[in-house]
C-alpha cells in the first residue's frame, strides 16, 4: 500500500441501460440483463440508444447546450456525473486544481449539407466553383469548430471549472486506452493528485456508422449477443451510444477529504500489433502475462466489439486462462469506441465495490463466475487497432 496508490472515487456513466453508477448495476445484475435496441431508424444495422436525458442537470446553462454537439453534451454530462459523485462538484479550488485526460473522436458532420453538396455535383460540371460557393455560403465557421476531438475537454472546463492541465486522444479504442494509462501513471509519478478521466460516443448519427460500414465492420444479421457474431452478415459491431467518466486520486488525496473508493486501478498495458503480420490472440496472450494476473477465478469485463477477427482473437486468449470468466458487456451497451476502456474499468470498479459478480450477459458463451471479487480484469480490443487491458482491486 502507498500513498500514491490510483484509487478511484467517482464516476459517470450513460449508455442504453440508463445513467449512473447505480442505475447501471440495477441493469446489469438484474436476473436475466437485456439490451436496449433500435433495430428502425438505422436499419440494416441495429444500434443502443441513449436514454432520454435532462442535459440541465449537469450542463445549466442553455447556450453552452446549443454551441455542444451531442457527443460533446453526453461527455460534459458524465463527466459532472462523476464529479457529483465523487464530491469534487462546485469546489473551486479542487476542480482548478484538477488535471484532466479525455478520449475523443472528431464532430458530427452537417448532413443537410453534406446532401445539398452531392446533388448539385450531379447537376453541374465545375465542381471546384461548387465547393467554393458552398465553403462561403453554406458551411459557418463554427462547425470547425465544432469537430475538433479537445473541445470536449474545453466544455469540460468550461462548465464544471475543471481547470488545472489537460490531455485530449483521439483513435477509437486505443483512445480511451491510453487515457487511463497516462492518467493512472501521472497518479503514481505523483504528477496529479486528483484527475479526471474518460470518454463519450454518440452513434446515433448517418456519419459515425457510415465509418465503421465503410471498412465492412458494421453487423447485419438479426441481434446476437457479442461473442455469436461469427459467421453472420456484415462484420460484427454492434454500436452504442454512451460515456463513462471517472475520478482518479491518490490513496493519500482520498483520504485526506475522507472520501472511500470504489476501487483501486492496477497496473494497465497497452500495445498496438501488426495484426496482418502478427497473430493477435498471441499478441493479447503477451499482454496477459505482463499483469501477472491471479491464479484464483478471475472475472474479466470485455469490451470486446463483435467484430469478427479481433473478438475471436480475444475469445482464443482469454479461452486459454481456465480461471477467467468473461462477461462482454457490449452484448447490452452495444460498442462505444473511445468510451469502452473507461466503460470496461467503470464496470469493473462496481463490480468490486459491490463484491458481488456479475451474472452471465451471455449464458450460452459465459461461465458462472463463483470466486472473490479482490480484482477484476477490464479489456478493450480494438474492433481495428489497438490493445489494452487493466486490472482493478480493492482499494
């Protein structure tokens, strides 16, 4: 035990299950967990869908919800989320003190005139003349401004007064990755006594899927839970709209303010592979073996994707650890890309907070787990790129 020990003492977290620490165990140990889908609106493709949310109460002012896109409102709710329930909201001096790490993709792009652009191209030959009518007439500036990945931190700051240093990564899992790695090792080196770390998504726009179905990830098929994809139509991913933000502090910081944690947050690794040149189960086998993990049953939160190649990959290296119980958790969350490391850590936190496991989302592909709850393992594999897996304690 050390002083510098990461200790996690609060978070926010929103998917299609509902908002909030409590409301996500409610759902998730309930006896049979189910998902919540849209199968309609982007059909072929199903989606998770965000719950019905009141931004007012984490972001009051109505001018600082209109200049947000959704990704950007969703990521500034958890976060206050977070604070809220770490005690941290609306003291000055910790949240200016406070040093924050953020997973983020780009914006949503305007689609009317993304629509307007295609058809005149169709009618008209000067395509050049075109797009620079269009870029003086129909695109404002502040979409621009919009899609840049650090504005979420910005509206962090600017309406929680989160103001001390700030981190921004933008690439699909490998993001959320390695915003909890470089937050969880500023904690140990004694760079940051008190963080705040995580990411958001939102799917539910024509441009975020259009993304994965461009490189054939998207699944077509009826809905199968996460590790039955193999063989179905299309590649595999089933997205969802979410975030998850948590608050990191030293042991010593924790308890000087009398906070109690939910968890401690072990060691994390990382790596990205040569997925053509290098087989990937190996690759995450490697991974594996540098957490030293516990011989005892060990239940592991897997943010595995669906997508075919990489959730096999996992589901071969994970397989050949006779103690480890998965539990994909994106079967009822769907994929939040940036989002699903902090989700996965989130999850693991609760689970040994609680002490209690969770039950299988997947009765067919997951073991009943009957062991003790002293770690819990959290993986990410990227559905493209990327690799990262964290172990959680006890605090």
């Amino acid at each position: 035990m050390s002083p510098r020990d990461v200790v996690i003492t609060g978070m926010g977290i929103v998917s299609s299950l509902g908002e909030g620490a409590d409301a996500h165990w409610q759902a998730l140990t309930a006896k049979t967990p189910a998902p919540v889908l849209d199968r309609q609106r982007f059909a072929p493709y199903a989606i998770h869908p965000l719950p019905e949310i009141e931004w007012g109460q984490q972001i009051p002012r109505r001018g600082d919800q209109r200049q947000m896109e959704t990704w950007q409102r969703l990521g500034t709710y958890a976060a206050g989320l977070a604070l809220d329930d770490a005690g941290l909201k609306g003291d000055e001096s910790l949240c200016a003190s406070m040093d924050m790490v953020v997973a983020a993709g780009g914006g949503e792009r305007d689609e009317t005139v993304d629509e307007a652009i295609l058809a005149a191209s169709l009618e008209r030959a000067d395509h050049d003349i075109l797009l620079n009518e269009k870029l003086t007439t129909e695109l404002r500036p502040t979409l621009f401004l919009a899609q840049l990945s650090n504005l979420l931190a910005g509206n962090i700051s600017i309406v929680h007064k989160v103001t001390g240093s700030s981190r921004t990564f933008m690439g699909e899992e490998g993001a959320g990755v390695s915003a909890m790695e470089t937050a969880a090792a500023r904690i140990r080196a004694g760079q940051s006594s008190h963080l705040l770390v995580g990411g958001a998504f939102q799917t539910e726009h024509s441009d975020m899927l259009l993304a994965y179905e461009l490189a054939g990830f998207l699944h077509r098929d009826d809905w199968k839970p996460v590790w039955q994809r193999a063989g179905a139509e299309g590649g595999g991913v089933v997205t969802g709209s979410g975030a998850a933000f948590l608050v990191l502090e030293t042991r010593e910081h924790a308890e000087k303010r009398g906070r109690t944690a939910y968890a401690a947050m072990g060691p994390v690794v990382s790596r990205r592979s040569r997925r053509r040149s290098e087989p990937l189960a190996q690759g995450i086998a490697e991974m594996l073996d540098r957490l030293a993990l516990p011989q005892t049953p060990l239940l592991t939160l897997s943010g595995a994707s669906g997508a075919h190649e990489a959730t096999a990959a996992e589901l071969e290296a994970l397989g050949s650890y006779e103690n480890l119980a998965l539990r994909g958790f994106s079967t009822l969350t769907g994929h939040m890309k940036e989002a699903q490391f902090p989700f996965a850590v989130a999850l693991a936190a609760l689970a040994v907070h609680h002490g209690s496991p969770y039950p299988a989302f997947d009765e067919t592909r997951e073991a009943a787990f009957d062991g003790s709850l002293d770690a819990v393992l959290a993986t990410a594999v990227g559905y493209h790129r990327y690799e990262g897996m964290g172990l959680v304690t006890r605090a």
